[in-house]
C-alpha cells in the first residue's frame, strides 16, 4: 500500500483542482514537487538544521566582537551620565555579568544578522505552493521591511536612546535638589592644596603626578610606569555633581532595557508593511482609511506611550514617525495597487492560456 500524499498546498495537483490536465496559470510546475506528509516532515527538518548551522558562525563573530559592541551601545549611556554630572561607569554586581550581557548581545546580533539566512530557507519551504503573483508580494516586501528595520536600530540609537537618557539622568539628579553645604573660615596654619583641571591627561606623565581631567569627570593618579612601554599606570577617581542620588547602572538591566527598545521599535517600524499587505489582500482601502487620520494619530501616540518609557519627548518623538510610516503605506497603496504590482504577472498568465491553447490545437 502506498502512503497517502498530503492535501497541503505543497502537495497540490493543479490538473486535478481545476478539472482538467492544463496547468493553473500563476502557479509554478509543481507536479515533480509532490510531497507525502512524511517528505514535508523531512524538508521542514532539513531547512531548520541547515538555519542553525548557517547562522552559528555568525554567533562566533558576534561573540568575538562582543566587547566592542557592549562598548557601542553604552557610549550613550556614558555620555549622558557625564552631561549629567555622573560617574560614567556602569556597574556589574556578579562575577558573570558581563560575561552573560556579552553573550546575549551576541545572541540578539546573530538573530538579526542571521535573519536573511533563517527566511531564505523559510522562504524554500513555502515557496512552492505560492503563485507567481505571491511570490512577487514577497520579493518586494522583505526586501522593504529589512530596510525599515535597520532605520529603526538607527533612528532607536542616535534619536530616542539619547533623548531617554538624558530626560530619565536629569530627572533623577534634580529629584532631591542641591544640598546646602554650611562653609567655615579657615583655621589659622592650615593649607588647602589644590589639583590641576586640564582638559585631557598630561603627555609624559611621571610617578606621583595627580590632576583632574574635567571631560572624563576623573581624578586621575599615576601610581607606576609600565616596564614593558614606559607608559604610566593610571588609577581613577569618579567625580560627582553635588546631589542627593548618584546613578550607577548594572550593565546586564542597561543591555537588556535597550534590546527591548530595539525589538519594539523595529516591530513598530514594519507599519508601512502591515498597511501594505492589508491593502493588497483588500482589507484595507487607502481611500477610506484617510477619514480615520484621528485614530490612527490616537494609536500612534498610544504606542508612543507603550513603547517608550512614557517622558512626553520621546513618546512624541516615536509617535510622529509611526504616523509618518502609516501615511507612508497609504501613499504606496495609492501609488502602487495590488493591480498594478500583478499586471504584467496576467498578462503573462493570459500569453501563457494563449500558447497553450495553440499548441492543443
């Protein structure tokens, strides 16, 4: 007894759907693709190893490239905290911490960089039970969201994470205010020394020598010299403006606050996709979905809010693109209906009906 074949729509027989022995136009030849549920099973088996191996290498180099990419994204952070009279250190209170953010970035990057490769196979999987039309959907949309995605990450890092940063560091510093610090006459014999301010550290620094590098906020003391290169040793003291709370930030909460950010913005940054695709399949018409501008801006500004850690700068500063990308898949529908993107897909459909009929004849 043979195994029965599957009635998936990898496994379709165009001849048999339509009743006769021509084939569907639109769809792929796919009478030599015919699949038992046990050869699906096998297929989805071989496209999910092939994805994790093909993307193993990728964790290699991003986990090679680990500590210049936890550098990358705490610059930010370090920044701000320096604007704000902070210490710039951020602070790991495990002996694994670090060593654990490092391999969750490493993680987050090989699912991002990876991801090409993990819907490549995905796309082999389906792809024989798409019509021609289908798969030209497909061919412009990926291409378009993987644009989106990449300014997200951009638009997250150089616009939203500052602009977070320095409202959340200012807010914290001015919480308590500035203490009032009483001062006294000075007693007679005594000597306060002073430290040079300099802007950067002193070239030839030697053994003892003690300064304050006002761009770092740092007292900096030369303890030794390196035997090796003859360079100085250098130690550091954190310098503080004068408030009730410092802030001090555990790496692994920063890293993990800014992968959430990432993730939900480069979701809220596929609008102009879902718009599209919703156009295209006829759920959503451009021309009615105008009236509705005062929703779409009460959404937008909601998920500005939800995304965001709700200060109104940065809630209005992801809500006004988010609109700005939702009026934008209302202008490629306008510009480029599911009609025009097929046209020339049925006119080659009708060429091919034509061919046929000839050659029957």
């Amino acid at each position: 007894m043979t195994e029965p074949t599957s009635t998936s729509r990898f496994s379709s027989n165009p001849s048999s759907e339509s009743g006769s022995s021509s084939q569907i136009p639109g769809r792929i030849d796919d009478s030599h693709l015919t699949m038992s549920l046990g050869d699906h099973l096998e297929d989805l088996r071989k496209r999910v190893f092939l994805a994790v191996v093909g993307i193993i290498p990728i964790f290699v180099i991003a986990f090679g490239c680990g500590r210049y990419l936890l550098n990358l994204l705490i610059t930010p952070a370090r920044k701000k905290l320096l604007d704000g009279g902070q210490g710039s250190s951020l602070l790991a209170t495990g002996p694994f911490e670090t060593f654990g953010t490092v391999v969750h970035l490493a993680v987050v990057v090989t699912l991002l960089l990876g991801s090409p490769w993990i819907l490549y196979h995905l796309w082999r999987f389906i792809s024989p039970g798409l019509y021609k039309h289908e798969r030209r959907v497909v061919y412009l949309l990926i291409p378009f969201s993987g644009l989106l995605t990449i300014l997200s990450m951009l638009f997250l890092y150089y616009v939203i994470l500052p602009v977070i940063l320095s409202f959340f560091i200012t807010y914290g510093s001015n919480v308590s205010g500035t203490p009032h610090i009483p001062t006294a006459p000075i007693a007679e014999g005594i000597v306060i020394p002073t430290i040079p301010v300099l802007q950067a550290d002193p070239e030839n620094a030697t053994l003892g020598m003690t300064w304050i590098n006002e761009s770092l906020m740092q007292q900096r003391v030369v303890i030794g010299m390196n035997e090796t290169n003859n360079t100085p040793i250098i130690r550091t003291i954190p310098l503080t403006a004068d408030i009730g709370i410092v802030q001090q930030y555990r790496i692994s909460e920063y890293i993990k606050a800014v992968l959430n950010m990432g993730l939900a913005f480069g979701i809220a940054f596929q609008t102009p996709v879902v718009v599209v695709m919703l156009g295209w399949v006829g759920l959503l018409d451009p021309r009615a979905m105008g009236k509705y501008r005062k929703h779409a801006v009460t959404i937008c500004a909601i998920l500005g809010a939800f995304l965001t850690p709700a200060d109104p700068l940065s809630m209005v500063l992801l809500a006004a693109p988010l609109y700005a990308l939702y009026e934008l898949g209302l202008f490629i529908l306008r510009v480029f209906p599911i009609s025009r993107v097929i046209g020339d897909i049925k006119e080659q459909q009708d060429q091919d009906a034509i061919t046929h009929e000839d050659h029957s004849q």
